[in-house]
C-alpha cells in the first residue's frame, strides 16, 4: 500500500479514537452537570463555572435529548431552570 494511503489510514484511526473518547467525555459532563443540579449539591453558575461553559451553553447541552431519556429536571421531582 501506498505510504500515503498507510498514513491516512492511521490518522483516521486515530481520529475514530479520540471522537469516541470524547463523546464518552461529553456524555459523563452532561451527567455529571445534571446530577449536580438535581440534587441541589451546585447552583447553575458553579456547574457552568466548573465546566468551562457559559450558563446559556451549559444549559443547551442539558436541554439535548438523549434517545430514550428525559431531560433532566423532568425526573425525580426537580423543578426546570428559572
């Protein structure tokens, strides 16, 4: 095979990886970010704070629906963001 092509292979390899870890990433913060706020053990700003994120960001990323999932203040008895 072409030098090339092998290198090319490899960098999609590595590409696949690093996509697939990140969405485990992103998938554990928004997670994590929720179950902060569910149970009232960190307000809004310090979630956002702690992510890196905006409040307007980290409430998008809370507001995507996962298959098969209920945004997250529709369980347990929380209350949806003021």
């Amino acid at each position: 095979m072409n030098p090339e092509l092998q290198r090319l292979r490899a960098l999609a390899a590595v590409v696949s990886t690093a996509e697939v870890a990140l969405d485990a990433a992103y998938r554990t913060l928004r997670e994590s970010a929720a179950a902060l706020l569910r149970n009232g053990d960190a307000t809004l700003a310090e979630v956002s704070e702690a992510a890196g994120l905006d409040q307007g960001e980290l409430l998008d990323m809370l507001s995507q629906n996962i298959p098969g999932r209920e945004p997250f203040w529709t369980s347990s008895g929380a209350t949806g963001p003021a």
